[in-house]
C-alpha cells in the first residue's frame, strides 16, 4: 500500500464544489484556525453564484472575514489572483479532475472529496499529473478514521484469526439515506459513476486498507431493481411528478424528500435554483434514472484474498456486515446505523436524517466478534460514535489540518489511515470494473486496467 503526504495542510486555503458535504471542510479550516493562524478560506468557487454567496454567509457566521466569489470558468483565475495554497475539491465527482490537475500542477497542495474521479481515463490522467509533477494528492476517506474500523484493522494486524482467507461484505443502504441518491445527481451514471463508485470511497478502500493489499480481477453483477419509473409502477410505490416541492402528489410519498421545510437545504439549494436550475428533490420513480440499486460483486486481491460483496439500496434498515474467514478463526463485524425507519424520517430532511450523524432517528450499535477455531467466542469492547461517519469525519479533518481548538491530535494512532492519490485509484479500480463487468459479463483485470 502507498504512503499518503503527512504535512498538515494549511494556508490560503480555496473550495471549489459549494454544496453540502464541502462545508465540513469549511468549518474543518475554520475550527482550527487558532492553533494554525496560517489557514485562511480565501476563496470559493462554483457554477451557482447563490450557493457560493450562502458560503461566504456561513464563514462571516463563524467569524471570519469574506472569501473571494468565483465560478467555474474563472477557476485558474482563481488559483493565481488568490495565492491559493491549498485547495479542497468537492465538485460533482464526474469533474473532480479538472480542478485537481491544474492545481497540482501550479505546485498547489490539493485535497479531494472521495471517490477521486469517476472513470478510468481520469484516474490515469491523475496519476499522470501526480507523477509528472511530483505533488501528492490528499483523499479524503473518513471511514478508515472510524474508531471501530480501527479497532478491525488492528485486531487483523494482530494475526487474531490468522491469515485472512476470504471476506464476504453486505451493506444495506435504508429508504431514506439510500433513496437520496436517486433524488440527485448521484441517479446519473455519467455524473457519479454510480454506487460502485461512490461507496468505492467507503466500502472498497476499507478492505483494501484492512487487508493491506490491492485488487487483481473484479466480476459483477448489477441492476436497477426497485427504484426508476417501470419498478415503481410494478411495486405500487410510484408517485406521478417531475419533483416534490409544490407537488400534491408527493404529499402522501414516503420517498419524496421536502427540501423547503428545512431551512439549510432551501437555502442551499431552492433559493439558489435560479442560477444552474438543479432540482435536489426529485422522483426517485422517475424516469431516466441510469445507475444500479442492487449490486453483487467478487474480488480477488494481489494477496490471494477473495471477497464476495453485495450492496442493497432499498432496506428497511442502514448498516453492515463484514466477515473475515483466517486460517485461525473469524471476525464478525455488525454494524447498524439506523434500526428502520418510518415514514416520518424521510419527511425531515436534515443531513443527519439522511446521512446517518447523531440526529438520525433509531440509530443502532456496532459489534466485533472473533471465533477462535476450537475456542469460545468472545466479543471486543468498544464505543460507538454516532457522529459523522462514526467519528470519523473528525479524526480525518485533525489528520489533514491538525488539532482543532479544544481538540486531541492522534498521531499515533491515525499515522497508518491517511490516503493519496493511489489509494483513491486502488479503490476506484474495484467500482469502475465492477461497472464494466455489470455491462460485458466478462471478469476485469485491475491492474491492467490502471496501467499508465
């Protein structure tokens, strides 16, 4: 496995992609501004003029001076005009690579949302500017920081079970966290690349870094199953509208999400409609949708490991199951985010309603397990944190930019979690060629495939 930068970033510091997940990177530069004076939000950019505004309104609220406003098409501008030292790219995935490239190659450190891209010509490209230039690229996997991932990592590091033989790995996405990608963006393939590889940046690099190995062939199966227009009408869930504010029909939808009851999200998003005309609310059974719901995928890894994974994005429950087979034993690993839901949940629309902090209603626990071969099992103590991404958000913002205010930087125990830009095309590798195996039949070669 590669070796991520581990400077902390700080400096003039620029986000480009203004929409809800760059703001914990917003208030992760902010929060520790006054243990590293040197950081400083001196820009944002984005396509929508209203939701960069709505940013420079939420850093003043944090107490900070103004940011510079651009858009897309000013980006380079932006980089030179701002001294930009550092910048945080969290755009739709699809575009991730034409703010990362320049920036590398302007010497600029250049952090990104996860997954690094989304197909494999612009892994490569990537790559390539990384290589070319010599500038590392920071990714962002918060589930590796996850106290109870750790706690997985050491417990395989420590030969508890042996030598890992195989890995089988259920997730279950629920009706309102799992239905949420199929009311944006995320429901275009050519946008998101899909769940494979949207929760390559979760689910794929986890076993990667667990395993401490890389991934050799993939073969997959996927479809979309429940949610787009003819499988709503076939289950009687359909509803008849283009999106739910102002629809009566979405009224009586269990899966219609009303943004404009929740004051973030219209502000973020509704009241600045004017300027892109992106709807965040759509039928999640309407037509047009092109990504998978319901996904089966084998790996073999570089060691020899095989995994077999499914992803389920309908379930009346959110959570996981991971099992470790050794030559000395089994791991179990359960976690559950979110027990069910009701119909009430989808109805509030806060991010911690949809994405599983420690707002969400009936929220679970976690559960590792080891089995000895001819021994008792016994379970490993632990805490769980339900704030975001298990605690892992964070620990992940202290490893990029240090302690914040009040906060305790672990070093020693968060060194061996931070990611480059090889760990982002490792983890990729698994979705992109899980999604070429859904449409050839044919098993992919990995390394083959990121061979620049």
């Amino acid at each position: 496995m590669s070796t991520a930068p581990t400077k902390k970033l700080g400096g003039r510091t620029a986000i480009v992609g203004c929409g809800s997940r760059g703001q914990l990177f917003l208030r992760g530069v902010v929060d520790r501004i006054k243990n590293n004076p040197a950081n400083k939000v001196v820009a944002f950019c984005d396509i929508n003029k209203g939701r960069v505004g709505y940013y420079n309104r939420l850093l003043q609220e944090l107490g900070q001076p103004p940011a510079a406003e651009y858009t897309f098409d000013a980006f380079t501008q932006m980089l030179t005009n701002e001294q930009v030292e550092v910048l945080v790219v969290t755009t739709v995935d699809a575009t991730h690579d034409r703010y990362i490239i320049p920036a590398l190659q302007r010497g600029i450190r250049v952090l990104t949302e996860k997954p690094m891209t989304t197909d494999i010509e612009k892994s490569k490209a990537i790559l390539r500017a990384v290589r070319e230039t010599g500038n590392r690229l920071t990714v962002t996997f918060n589930y590796r920081f996850n106290p109870v991932h750790e706690q997985v990592y050491k417990q395989l590091a420590s030969g508890v079970i042996g030598k890992p033989i195989s890995v089988h790995f259920e997730w279950l996405l629920d009706t309102v966290h799992g239905a949420d990608y199929f009311r944006r963006w995320h429901r275009l393939k050519d946008k998101s690349g899909g769940l494979m590889v949207h929760k390559s940046g979760h689910h794929f690099d986890l076993v990667n870094w667990w395993l401490q190995s890389t991934p050799k062939r993939v073969f997959g199966m996927g479809r979309l199953g429940f949610y787009g227009q003819s499988n709503g009408q076939k289950s009687g869930w359909a509803k008849d509208y283009d999106r739910a504010m102002g629809s009566k029909e979405a009224e009586g939808d269990p899966f219609a999400l009303h943004i404009d009851k929740d004051p973030v999200m219209k502000e973020l998003y509704v009241d600045n409609e004017q300027w892109d005309g992106y709807q965040r609310d759509q039928n999640v059974f309407a037509p047009g949708i092109t990504i998978e719901d319901d996904m089966s995928v084998l790996v073999q890894y570089k060691n020899g490991v095989t995994m077999t994974y499914h992803l389920t994005a309908y379930s009346p429950w959110e959570g996981y199951r991971v099992m470790f087979n050794g030559d000395k034993g089994r791991l179990e690993l359960e976690v559950v985010e979110t027990q069910f839901r009701e119909i009430a949940d989808a109805q509030t629309v806060g991010p911690g309603s949809i994405h599983g902090t420690q707002s969400t209603p009936n929220a679970g626990g976690a559960k590792i397990s080891i089995h000895p071969l001819w021994k008792k099992p016994y379970e490993i103590p632990m805490k769980v944190d339900h704030a975001g991404h298990g605690g892992g958000d964070r620990r992940l913002l202290n490893s990029i930019f240090g302690a914040a205010d009040g906060d305790t930087l672990e070093e020693d125990s968060t060194s061996n979690m931070a990611a480059n830009e090889m760990d982002g095309a490792y983890a990729l590798a698994v979705g992109l060629a899980a999604n070429q195996s859904f449409g050839t039949g044919q098993q992919v070669d990995c390394e083959e495939m990121l061979a620049i």
